[in-house]
C-alpha cells in the first residue's frame, strides 16, 4: 500500500472513530428529551471523564498500546530526550553522553531538524537513536488535533527525519507533553511507528529546581525503566549532566 492510499484509510478510520465518539452526545440529547435527565448527566459524565483521562493522562492507553517500559529482564533505564535538536543544548548534551558512556533515543522536532540537520545527523553518528516527536510540537493544541491534521504532524515529521537519515528512519513516536487523542496512536502505528512513553519525568521542561527534578526521576528509577528529560530549557544542560551521572553510577553497582 502507497503512503497516499495508507494516509486515506488512516483519515478514514480516524473520522469514523470521531463519528463514534460523537454518538453518546445524541443519545445524551434523547435522554434528555424523553425526560431521563439523570441518566442523560450520568452518560455525559462518563463519556467526558474517560476521554480526558485517555487524552491528558499520558500512560493511559485507551486510545491505543503505548510502550510504557523496556522488555522484562532490562538491567539499565532507557534515556530519551525531547524537544531536540537545538543548536547550543544538543552538543552539550551529546559529550556529557559519551563522558559518561550512554546512549539515548533523542525525540526530535521536524522543524528542528529541518533547521539543525547536521546535529541530526552527529545524533546518530554518535551511536544514538532519532525518533519522531511531531513536526511542529503543538503541545497546547496537539489533543485537540483531527485525523487529518494528526496524519500530518507525524507524517510529516516522519518524512524529514527519514530524508535526512535515510538508514536511520524512526522507529518510535512521542506525543507533544504525552497527550494523544483517539487519533494519535492508530497514525502512529499506521506509519510504522510504537508510542514510546516513559516511567520517571522530573518536569524538567517546565521547573527549574534541579535537585528537584533530579530527585523525582531518582524515585521513579527501575531497571526497565524509561527516563524523560528535555532539550530547550534554561537548566536542560544541567539536568542531563546529573541524570547522566546518576545512570552511570547505577550502570557500574550493576
């Protein structure tokens, strides 16, 4: 199947689930009309609830399988970073990397990487992975996105990682702040790509004490873990230099 014909019955689909989602909201109404107001609330509640979890809770998998740790036997937390490239924060942050011997999956903007492509590029030549964080990184809207404008983000971020990697294509996909819609893991899948979530944040993309955010990503460290931090932030550097230590040392008591 062409990209075209794929990126057609993805919309498809994505529209039909839409329509199925819109279906409690008319029964809602004829609940109301036949006078069976409290069953009419009840539904409406339940319906609401379920896809605000589904849509901000980012381990939740309603909408679809999310990989929310590494296989069982794991012996080390898995590193990924977000946000990326940038032009000051990625160089530091990939010889605070090899001083300390990791390696990491960098979640990478397409409009980044379109800007920065040499910094993609020195990503992998360093022995890490890319992945595919959307094109545009609409976090504040990304939940609100429909089939079509949801295929487009993550195709088209897709379609420049892979241009400028031809042997490296993404193999995983990252929602903006964890938030995905009923839409976002089926085009993830459609293209070829597993949502890879995280088990220990420490908010970094948006706290700015590091001993706090070091601490709660401390906390939730497990073997097969994933670990999220950031690229783009005032304490980004910092922050990878502590959280790289930390897996070092833990990598050494193993």
């Amino acid at each position: 199947m062409t990209l075209e014909l794929t990126r057609a019955e993805c919309v498809r689909r994505g529209y039909r689930r839409l329509v199925l989602l819109l279906l409690p909201a008319v029964v809602c109404v004829l609940l109301a009309i036949a006078g069976a107001w409290l069953w009419a609330v009840l539904l409406f509640c339940t319906v609401l609830t379920s896809i605000t979890v589904g849509t901000l809770v980012p381990r939740c998998a309603l909408f679809g399988p999310l990989v929310k740790r590494q296989p069982p036997g794991s012996r080390q937390p898995l590193l990924t970073i977000d946000d990326g490239p940038h032009p000051e924060h990625t160089p530091a942050i990939l010889d605070i990397l090899d001083r300390h011997g990791l390696k990491a999956i960098f979640f990478l903007i397409g409009d980044r990487a379109e800007q920065h492509p040499e910094l993609v590029r020195e990503i992998v030549r360093r022995g890490h992975e890319v992945a595919n964080h959307t094109q545009t990184h609409p976090a504040t809207t990304f939940w609100t996105l429909r089939p079509h404008a949801m295929w487009n983000e993550i195709a088209l971020c897709q379609e420049t990682l892979t241009r400028l990697l031809p042997e490296h294509a993404p193999r995983y996909f990252r929602p903006p702040a964890g938030h995905h819609n009923p839409f976002c893991v089926p085009t993830a899948r459609a293209l070829g790509l597993t949502t890879l979530m995280w088990t220990a944040r420490g908010f970094d993309g948006t706290l700015r004490h590091t001993d706090y955010i070091i601490g709660r990503i401390q906390r939730k460290l497990t073997d097969d873990g994933i670990v999220l931090i950031h690229e783009g932030t005032p304490v980004c550097v910092e922050v990878t230099e502590k959280v790289a230590a930390m897996l070092a040392a833990r990598a050494a008591q193993a």
